[in-house]
C-alpha cells in the first residue's frame, strides 16, 4: 500500500517534472538565440543562418553540397541551411517582426523595395568588392538598387519569358514558323484551333506581368507606381489599346467561340484541366504559351517524351509596332542589417553567387540563367536556356511596379480576370484598376 | 462503533484530506503547464492583436500610433460593399457575405447529416463498426489534403459530374471555375469532412439516452421515425446546441477549404474569397498587419455574438 502511493506520487512528480523540463527545453529552443555560444569551442566559430524556399528535393541537395565546400574552405564559418517551402517572404517579413530573420536569405525583385525601405537589408556594395559587383548583368542590380545607390542584394538567377511552341500542332496547321507579332500570335491560335481541334494558346486569367510586354511593345511607358498620380498610367492610349486586345483574347478566343460551337483558340489552364501554362503545354492540350526558363526543367522533368527541339521549340516572345520586349524575374540574396556577422555572410554570398557557386547551382541544374556573365557558353548551359539568352530585345522589363509591387499585381489581375470572366466591362476594368493604384497610394 | 474504529476512521479521513490536497497540488501543477502555453500562444497572440489593431506596422520599422484608422478601414470596406462595388474594391464585405451564406448552408446540414448518421450508427446491425470508421475517417484527415481530392473530383470532366449526368442530365457546372457554384462545392466539402466529426458527439449523446424511454414509446405504438423526432431529437438538445456552436465557430473562421478550392484572391468573381482569407491577405500581401488585426477582432466580436446569441436563445448549459 504504501509502496504503491510512493510510487504513485514519485510518478505524479516525475510525470510534473518532464513536462516542466520539455516546455522548458521548447522555450528554449524556439527563444534561443541564432548562434550558440562560442565558448565552448576552441576555435571561434561563426554561425550563420542562411534561408531559402526549395525548387525541389535536388536543389536542397545542391545547395547543402555546397554548403559543405564552403565550410571546407572557410573553417571558421558555420552555415545553418533552412529551408522555407511555403508562403517564404511571409515568414521572413514574420521572422524580422519577431527579431529572428536568418542573415543571408533569399529576396524576390518583387519584394525588394519594401526590404530595402525599411533599412531591413545590409548594403552589400559596402561589403563585397567593385570587381564582384560589377560581373552581374547590370539589369538585374536594378530592383536591388536602393534610393541611396547602394545595393541590396545581389541576383542568385533570373528567368524571362520566352514563346514555347508546339511543333507538331503548327506542322498539322500548315504553319512553318513561329508568329513574330503580337497579331500573328492571334491568328496563328485561330488557324490551329480550326485546323487541329486544339486551342492555339494559353493565357493566365489576370495575370498583369504577362500581359506587360504586349503594352510596353505598342510604346506604353515603363510602369513605376508608387504615388497616387501613377495611375494615369492606364490612360496612356497604348494601355487603354493593349489592354483590350488582351482582355479580348480571352473574350473572343474563348467565351465568344463557345458560344458560336467553335473550339476556342485562346483558353486559360484550368480551361483544359490543367494546373499552369507548363502543364496544359506539355499534355500538349495547346498549341503555345508564353512562359519562363522554369517551364524548361519542368517539360524535360515531367515529360521526357515531348522532346525540345523534336516536338517543341522556343522563340521571342512576339513584337508590337515599336519594340520587342519580355519580362525578367530575378531572385536575390540579400543580408540582414542587423546581422552581427556581415563578413561571414558576404563571403558566403560571394562563395554561392561566384562562378563556381552558379556553375553548380544555377547552371548545371538547369532550373534557371546565371545573373553573372560570361557562363552564356558554358559546356554544362542546357541548349534551350542557351537559345533563349540568343534572342534580342529592346526592352527587358524587370518583375517590378514600385514599392507595393505584390500587391498591386494581385489587384490589377483579379480586375483583369474579371474582365476577362464577362463579370465586368473593359472600361469598368480600366477604371477600378485606376481607382486601386490611387487608393494603394493615397496614404494611410 | 468502537474506540479504535472512530480512531481508524480519523485517520483515514486525514489520510484523505493530505491525499486530496496532494492531488490538487499535482492538478494545479499539471494544469498550470497547459495554462502556461495557452496564456503565450493563445491569450498573449490574442492580447497582441487586439493591442495591433491600433498601430500602423509593416514588421519590420517601428509601430505607429493610429487610433482608430484601421477600423475605419473596415468600415469603409463595408460601405462600399453595400453600396454596390465590385467584390475586389469590397474584399472584406465579400469576405463577409460569403462566410456568412457558406456558414448558414453547413452548420444546419452537418449538424442534421451528423445526427442521422449517428442515429444509423447507434443501430444494433452487423458491420455498424465499419460505417462508424467510415463516417469518422474524413475527421481525421487533413483538410487540405480533402481538398485537393475534391477538386479534382469537382472537375468539369470529373467524377461528381459523372454521377450527376446519371441523376440530372444536362446539368455540368464547372464546380471549382463558375462563380456560381464555388462557394457550394466547398460547402459540400466542409459538410463532407465535418459531419462524421459531429456524429461522434452525437453517437455519444445518444448512447446516453434511458433505454426505458424507448421501450415506454414502443409499447405506445411509437415507430423508428416518431421515436427519433419526439425522443432521440428533444433528448440531444444539449448536445445540438454544442454542436451548432462549434459549427459555427469552425464555418465563420474557415480558411483552409477556400484557401485550396478557391486560391489566396477567392477565385471566379470572388465566390470563394473569406473573411479569413482576407485577415490573411491584408496581413502578408498588403502588408498591413495592424488592420488585419482590426479585422481579426471584426471577426472575432462576430462569432462571439452570433454564438452567445444561440446559446442564450436556446438557454441550455453547453458541454
């Protein structure tokens, strides 16, 4: 009896005890500061915690490999690799108001201007060298450039887009080239849906950053916004003109089509149950679309038999009246202000971002271009990124609208996609997108 | 009694008492862990969004004094919403209009499917385990995941619209793409993946009704149906209004569903766009945490009276 209560209470108290010691052990681990403490060690080390969101289980390995050779070559130096697969600049913005924001982290362009505003970010010219700086394509700098000339964050990889075409369905078309215009994209879609029975492109429902080098080809002004007079923007007589053919597209090339027991020429992915331009190409359920570098290991991944070059094939993305132009989307990586390593984290920055670190991340993986020049002709260069940096334009615009970029690019594509749904006119569309950049801006 | 009996039972009674007070200590000591992390993640992240909503903060600067600016906000939202703008200029009135048709579609199903479920449930028929696993199974799996196979169930080729073509021919919405028909779809959904949860509670209730009652009303002449209507249904009250209130508790707050079915902008027309939704857009998209927050205790003043309400109304003592 009294052995059983002894037990019963040492049991009740050892039961008390490890939940206080786990809450304890999880407080500590969640609170606990990015560093260990040196002390211990013989050798200072440094710590630094280095975040990024992952293109896949190959990526990760890539980058921990490395990683490895980093620390190989600078002993003193720790990298603590974290991984952030979704929602990433929610959890970095999250990361800085909770003061735990890792040192070196991934920053899309889109993203940069709020970082920078905020001083969130260390001036990496006042770090790294001249030299350095200097082998990037001057371009993808821009977004990273703060108003004090300094830069930010230095592109890890860029992307533009380009036209995929499928080579078999312009064949049954009768067509041997690929449409040069923005006109011809239109017709060339109409020919093979009434020659093939298969939509001739694919668009996005909204879908602002796509529909921009249409407006900037036809002369419309590079699009900067961040004060509410911005919004006269979409008064500029080149806007009003593109961005009805644009809405029409989808207007005429599908909807109108049904209703005339046609097969549309134009549809959206979900339209041919696909879940994004790159898959509703490589089910070869339309005959084009115009989509980025990361559509290339995406086909050769999950559609080994629809072979670049055999069965399909790249091109410009088509021109206007004034000027050819595509769109760049870089992704930075950029290092805390408050980091109280900035030396550690520039020479890892340098280390990843150097030729040797994008030869084997960026290059070889074939994922996306290199940000620094010169690896255009490297032997390990996939052919269909090679031939996508030989086409020539005069505008390459930069993923980048100001200061509420995000944001902004939500709200103009849903009012497109409403448009574009029938829901709401092309003048009602126009207006509210004008509305919304004069709100966005008003303060407060 | 005798002397060394009153003696014994003293000493059991002391025995008692340092018995209890031990055990409460160990109670309050157990339960002060619970109360612990529920005080930081619960109490403290409520106490900091209520504090939030009178600042002005982008994460990352210093927090800036702005009253009641935020609320404004919302009411500016709202008016513009009743007075006939788009559902993208209107994002938190949209929000509002479809959580609260979404909700008064799924609380009163799930909670009348979860009770004949249970009713089927609590039948003495062979293989009653197996439908009870069955019912019970969409509880315990993710909603996401739920989701995900829904959508491709809902698909305009898809399976639901293979069965339909059986029942009402002709009739082929594109579920998940037609503004029309998206907020059903993941009501359907919803109702699908909480109904078994609810029947558990339900079974439960049941199981606990007096058995004599059942037999009294039999020997009266009380069929299966009259007996569910005038016994089974008065008899659960308590657990109904348990059920309605964390019905609707869940349906007001959804996310997850509309998240996946619908995307972070709501999907065609807004159709699937949620308060949630929104609270998570002006938090992470349009970088106004302090307003988010604003709309968090819209949201949350919204369920508390919607549910305080039903519980008054319907006066029973909540499980």
């Amino acid at each position: 009896m009294k052995y059983s209560k002894a037990l019963e209470k040492t049991t009740s108290l050892v039961i008390a005890l490890i939940l206080i010691i786990a809450i304890i052990a999880v407080a500590w681990f969640a609170m606990r500061p990015a560093a260990p403490p040196p002390t211990t060690t013989v050798v200072e080390k440094v710590y630094i915690r280095f975040a990024g969101w992952s293109a896949g289980e190959t990526e990760m390995k890539n980058y921990e490999k490395i990683i490895k050779m980093f620390e190989e070559k600078y002993p003193d130096i720790a990298v603590k690799y974290e991984v952030i697969t979704q929602m990433f600049h929610e959890n970095i913005l999250a990361s800085f108001g909770a003061g735990v924001a890792p040192d070196v982290f991934y920053l899309d362009s889109a993203w940069a201007p709020i970082f920078t505003e905020k001083g969130a970010l260390y001036p990496v010219s006042d770090i790294v060298s001249q030299d350095f700086i200097n082998q990037f394509y001057d371009f993808l700098l821009e977004p990273f450039r703060g108003p004090d000339g300094k830069i930010y964050g230095l592109p890890k990889d860029w992307s533009m887009l380009m036209l995929f075409y499928n080579k078999k369905l312009f064949e049954q078309a009768g067509l041997t080239k690929p449409p040069d215009t923005w006109e011809e994209l239109e017709e060339y879609a109409k020919i093979i849906a009434d020659k093939t029975g298969k939509p001739g492109l694919a668009i996005y429902l909204g879908g602002f950053n796509r529909y921009m080098p249409v407006a900037l080809s036809y002369g419309a002004p590079k699009p900067w916004f961040d004060d509410p007079g911005d919004a006269s923007w979409f008064d500029d007589p080149a806007v009003e003109k593109t961005m009805e053919w644009y809405i029409n597209l989808y207007l005429k090339g599908k909807i109108e089509r049904e209703k005339q027991g046609l097969t549309p020429y134009v549809v959206a992915p979900q339209d041919v149950g696909a879940g994004w331009l790159g898959d509703a190409f490589g089910k070869q359920e339309v005959a084009m679309v115009i989509s980025g570098n990361w559509m290339i290991p995406f086909l050769a991944d999950q559609f080994p038999d629809f072979k670049f070059g055999e069965d399909w094939d790249i091109a410009p993305v088509p021109r206007g009246p004034e000027k050819r132009v595509t769109m760049a989307y870089t992704v930075a990586l950029a290092i805390n202000a408050k980091t109280e390593h900035p030396d550690a984290a520039a020479k890892f920055v340098e280390f990843i971002l150097g030729p040797e670190g994008q030869k084997e991340l960026v290059v070889k993986m074939g994922h996306t271009l290199p940000s620094i020049k010169g690896l255009e002709n490297d032997p390990n260069m996939w052919p269909q990124h090679k031939k996508s940096l030989s086409f020539k334009y005069d505008i390459v615009q930069i993923f980048l609208w100001g200061p509420k970029s995000g944001e902004l690019e939500g709200k103009i594509s849903d009012i497109m996609a409403s448009a574009m749904r029938e829901e709401i006119s092309i003048d009602e569309a126009l207006n509210a997108m004008k509305q919304t950049v004069e709100e966005m801006f008003r303060g407060g | 009694m005798s002397k060394s009996h009153l003696f014994l039972s003293q000493k059991m009674k002391s025995l008692l008492e340092k018995r209890k007070s031990r055990e409460a200590l160990e109670a309050l000591i157990l339960i002060s862990v619970v109360t612990c992390l529920n005080m930081v993640f619960g109490y403290f992240a409520a106490a900091f969004a209520f504090y939030l909503s009178f600042f002005k903060w982008d994460y990352i600067g210093p927090m800036e004094f702005v009253g009641l600016k935020n609320f404004m906000v919302i009411f500016k939202d709202l008016w513009r919403g009743i007075s006939g703008a788009y559902f993208f200029q209107a994002p938190f009135y949209t929000g509002l209009k479809n959580i609260l048709l979404y909700t008064a579609i799924v609380v009163p199903t799930q909670t009348i499917l979860a009770m004949i479920l249970a009713a089927f449930a609590n039948q003495k028929i062979k293989g009653v385990q197996f439908y009870k696993v069955s019912y019970f199974l969409p509880a315990v799996t993710s909603p996401v995941i739920i989701a995900l196979i829904f959508i491709w169930l809902f698909m305009k080729q898809g399976y639901i619209n293979y069965m339909l073509q059986f029942v009402a021919p002709g009739f082929a919405p594109d579920w998940i793409n037609d503004k029309s028909y998206l907020l059903y779809a993941i009501a359907l959904v919803a109702i699908w993946g909480t109904s078994g949860h609810f029947m558990v509670s339900f079974l439960a209730a049941m199981q606990s009704i007096p058995r004599d009652i059942y037999e009294a009303a039999m020997l009266e002449g009380a069929g299966p149906i009259r007996r569910f209507i005038y016994i089974t249904v008065p008899m659960l009250k308590p657990m109904i209004v348990y059920v309605v209130v964390l019905g609707l508790i869940g349906a007001l707050q959804m996310f997850d569903l509309a998240w996946v079915m619908a995307g972070s902008n709501g999907g065609p027309g807004g159709a699937g766009y949620t308060m949630a939704l929104d609270i998570y857009n002006e938090a992470f998209i349009n970088l106004r945490p302090g307003v988010a927050a604003a709309k968090s205790i819209f949201l949350f003043a919204l369920i508390f009276s919607v549910t305080y309400v039903f519980q008054k109304k319907y006066k029973v003592m909540v499980r």
